[in-house]
C-alpha cells in the first residue's frame, strides 16, 4: 500500500539538505505518496533557496511575525503541523535543529506519528552554543523513531544518551546537494582575489561578539585584503554589520546570494570564515580552510578533517589566525570525506522502504 511521507523544512540549510531526499522519495511514487510542507520560518532567504534547487513544496504555512519570536514560531509551527498532519502520515521526516524541526518533532510525538530526524546526534556539549538549537535537535533526537547520523562521532553520542534503535548512519545529504549541482557556467560577479568569504548569523553571535568579528574584518581590509559577505537577512545580523562595515572599498557587502551563487563564491575564495554549521561541511567540499567563528562546535570532524580552526569571537584571535591563513598555500586534510560521498538520499530512502515495511 501506499505510504504517505511528510517532509517539512522552514529555514535555507534545511531546504538545500533536504531537497535531495525528497528527489529520492520521489523516484518511488509507487511506494510513497510523498508530500512536501514548507513552514516559512525563513521567509526570502527560503525563496530564493527554494528556486535555486526547483524545489516546490506541497504547502506553505504563512507565520506572519511569528517568525520573529521563539516561542510563538514553535507554538505556531506545532498547531500546522498538529492540524495538517490530522489524517496520520506514515512518517515526517525533519532535519537538523531548527524551530521547524523541533516543533514539528513534538507535534508529531504528541499525536502518535512517526518521525524520522535526518542529521541526527550532532552536540556540541553547550545548550547556549549554538542556541537554541543545541536544545533543538536534543529534543528531536529524543522522540524521533528513525535517527540519521551523519558520522559516527554522532551516532556514538546519541549510544551516549541511551538512543540506540533504528540508528543509521548516513553521511550528510549537503553531500548529496553539492554533487547534484552544476557551477560551471553559472553567471556570476566576480571579485578581486584572493578574497576572504564571510558568513555571520548564529544568534549566540549578536551583540558585543558580532562586533568584535566586525572589527576583525575591519582589520582584515585595513590590511589590503578583500572580504566578501553575504548579509544573513536577521535584522540583529544586518544592522550591525551594514553599521559597522558598509562604505569600506575592500569590504564587498552583498544581499543573502542564491545557494548556486554562494557554492560558486565558495569555490572561489582563499578560505572561509563562518559561524554557520552548513559553511562548516561545504569547506571541506572545497578543500578549503575555514575559521569558525565559535568556541565550540557540534562537527568535530570538520576541526579533525584539518581544514577547520575554531577561532572564538575575540578580535585579535581572528584577525592573526586570518592573516595566518592568508600566507598559506598548501594544507594538510586529514579525512576527505567525513559526511559522506553523496549517496545519502539513497541510503534514507532504503532505510525508510524497510522501516515502512
Ligand atoms: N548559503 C546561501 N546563501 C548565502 C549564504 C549561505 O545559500 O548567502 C547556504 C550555504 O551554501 C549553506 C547554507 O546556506 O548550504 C548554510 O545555511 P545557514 O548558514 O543559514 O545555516 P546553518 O547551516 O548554520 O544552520
């Protein structure tokens, strides 16, 4: 019999990891009747993901303001959810550790319908960092029925926690996502190189240490080199950093770019600095360095694969460990392939076909 599959997803990381399992699913259209719900968590910066990757969802809920609210994005999320998924799917599948997902995960718990969490046991040990979804995918985690580590560093941390059925392994679909992307005659602006290629956004960052990064990359452009930024749309991230860093010639501001766009800047760029979680797993994609602007983080294997340096949000570490990397010409890389070679979708998909069986 047919099975109904619900994938949900609200933010860009979220769409760029799951666009690819919903391709998959949607090979077997004899088995699943797969349907696709955006939440709008994210609003434009989902838009122009969801058209870089033809990704079309079934339905879309309209948050409104919620979305600038913690509490009332989930509270809002999880009466969707808890209405729409009325006639019991067979199975949602959330990923990462998104409001999304974690409201998704509950509602789901809460009316007796399976979930499936792709990108599983990722820790980083500190509820605050990154918050909240340090919290978020602690809580998936825990009422999830089916568990996608994307390493085994993350499945042992969820043994760790007492979760040890229905866990597989899976690699990362970011994976799968890069190597389903052609970048070669993409249209794009091109900038003077070699260029330092930066991202901001995690909410532990605003404020004094969002400044303090600011005026590393002040330091950084004072010192002749040029930096590209791509603005994350949050109106904490962008005052601050159009405040801090507009009107200087090597400091090149941009709007949030398509994903097609950013994988392009991606491959272009000297190194990466970044306190995103999904820049962190495309650095290594690039074989680039990357400095990640965090005391800790939740994928060790980007920091094992010998490409990933966490430099904290202190001015002065920032600056030296760039100007350090900016005179380095070959690096060492320990593991290749720490999320995988792209064939995560499909292990999903197998996985899911017996479960459901
Ligand atoms: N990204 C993008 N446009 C940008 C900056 C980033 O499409 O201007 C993509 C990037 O390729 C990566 C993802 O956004 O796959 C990372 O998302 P984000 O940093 O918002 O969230 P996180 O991964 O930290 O949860």
């Amino acid at each position: 019999m047919l099975k109904k599959i619900v994938i949900i997803y609200g933010t860009r990381p979220e769409a760029i990891k799951l666009a690819p399992v919903v391709r998959e699913l949607k090979k077997h259209p004899d088995l699943f009747n797969t349907v696709v719900i955006s939440t709008g968590q994210h609003t434009n910066l989902l838009s122009q993901t969801q058209e870089s990757l033809n990704l079309v969802p079934d339905v879309s809920f309209d948050l409104g303001d919620a979305t600038n609210n913690l509490v009332e994005c989930f509270t809002h999320i999880m009466n969707c959810i808890s209405k729409y998924c009325n006639d019991n799917p067979d199975l949602v599948i959330v990923q990462g550790d998104t409001t999304t997902a974690a409201a998704t995960a509950l509602a789901c718990h809460y009316n007796g319908i399976k979930v499936a969490h792709i990108e599983a046991g990722l820790r980083s040990g500190n509820k605050k960092a990154p918050f909240p979804e340090e919290t978020n995918r602690i809580l998936v985690d825990h009422v999830s029925d089916l568990l996608f580590p994307p390493t085994e560093i993350s499945k042992q941390n969820l043994f760790n926690e007492g979760i040890n059925k229905n866990v597989f392994v899976a690699g990362n679909t970011i994976v799968d996502a890069f190597k389903g992307v052609n970048l070669g005659k993409l249209p794009i602006k091109l900038f003077p190189r070699p260029y330092i290629l930066v991202t901001v956004h995690r909410r532990e960052n605003f404020g004094l240490p969002l400044q303090n990064i600011c005026s590393a990359i002040k330091k950084l452009a004072d010192d002749g080199i040029d930096i590209i930024l791509p603005v994350h749309s949050n109106p904490n991230v962008k005052q601050t950093i159009v405040n801090r860093l507009s009107d200087h010639p090597k400091i090149h501001l941009l709007p949030a770019v398509t994903y097609l766009e950013f994988l392009k800047l991606e491959s272009m760029c000297k190194f990466l600095l970044s306190d995103s979680g999904g820049v962190q797993e495309e650095a290594i994609l690039h074989l680039k360095p990357i400095l990640i602007l965090r005391d800790v983080t939740e994928r060790p294997e980007v920091v094992s694969s010998g490409l990933g340096t966490l430099v904290g949000t202190d001015t002065e570490k920032i600056y030296t460990e760039a100007k350090r990397l900016m005179t380095l010409n070959t690096f060492t890389i320990k593991d290749l392939h720490p999320f995988g070679t792209g064939n995560s979708s499909q292990i999903i998909v197998s996985v899911i076909k017996q479960f459901l069986n």
